[in-house]
C-alpha cells in the first residue's frame, strides 16, 4: 500500500513541482530526499500534522519553512514564480492554507527547502547524512530517529533502480 501512495505522490507531486523549479534542482539525490522526508513526516498519509499545525505532505509550519522559503535569498524568486504557476498570493498565510489542498506546491517548497541548505545534497545510499540534512533544515520538534532508516531505504529504491 505505502508503495502506491510513494508512486501516486510522485505522478501527482512531485514530478510537476520539480517541473515548475530550475532543472538543476530535479536531481536523484533531491527525489531521494523529497520521499524520504515525506515518509519520514506523513508517510504520505497525513496532510495535517496529527496535534500539531504543520501541513501538507511535507510538514511544513507558517513561521518555519514556509516564511523560510518565502523570504530565503536562495528561494525567494522560485517560490515567487512557483506560488504565481499555483495561482496563490506569495504570502506565508495564503501558502500555509493551501499546503494540506495543493500537493504540487507542498512538494515544491520541499525541494526549495533542501535548496536552502547551503551543503549539497547527499548521494543516494547516504542515510547518515540525509538525516542531517533533514534535521537542519526540517528541525523536527520530536525527530523519530529509529524510522529513518527504513523510510529512507523505501526511497532510494524508488529512486534508484
């Protein structure tokens, strides 16, 4: 079942937002994180945060990533051009309100939230590192270490063939 949910998400997702952002930014490495973070968030179930008020796929809250990306000198102009393409104001409400409805747009301020990361993404297989990333970059206030590894393992394999 997760299986079908990662390869809807991707069809109905990821691929379009990846095709709204630079094609330097669709990268193996950045579909590995883009699952595995999803995975690790909401196992692409939940598009609001079970008692808590991130939202979307993503797990994203309005005074965190959301105005992080809106406002971060690397991703200010991409979210500008992905919010337009998605018809929202580029604002930290209008993006927060439409993260659980807008999978597209969740998925596009995922990777525009990797790209703010001033360390290249890491190799596929490198489990150690992707959770550092997602820990500097998500700073989730209750990490789940003990499911990473297997999350991301689910990822690289519909990555890598």
């Amino acid at each position: 079942m997760v299986g079908a949910l990662v390869s809807e998400i991707i069809k109905t997702g990821i691929d379009p937002a990846l095709a709204l952002l630079p094609a330097k930014m669709d990268t193996p490495a950045a579909r590995v994180m883009l699952l595995a973070i999803g995975l690790q968030g909401s196992r692409f179930i939940h598009r609001r945060q079970i008692g808590g008020p991130a939202r979307g796929f993503w797990q994203f809250e309005k005074g965190g990533g959301v105005r992080g990306v809106l406002t971060h000198a690397n991703t200010r102009e991409q979210a500008q051009a992905v919010c337009k393409a998605r018809g929202i104001p580029a604002t930290a409400d209008a993006v927060y309100d439409a993260l659980d409805e807008d999978d597209v747009l969740a998925a596009a301020f995922a990777r525009l939230l990797l790209w703010s990361d001033p360390k290249a993404l890491p190799a596929p297989g490198d489990a150690e590192s992707a959770w550092a990333l997602y820990l500097r970059t998500w700073r989730p206030g209750k990490p789940h270490p003990q499911t990473w590894p297997a999350l991301y393992r689910q990822a690289v394999a519909e990555v890598v063939p």
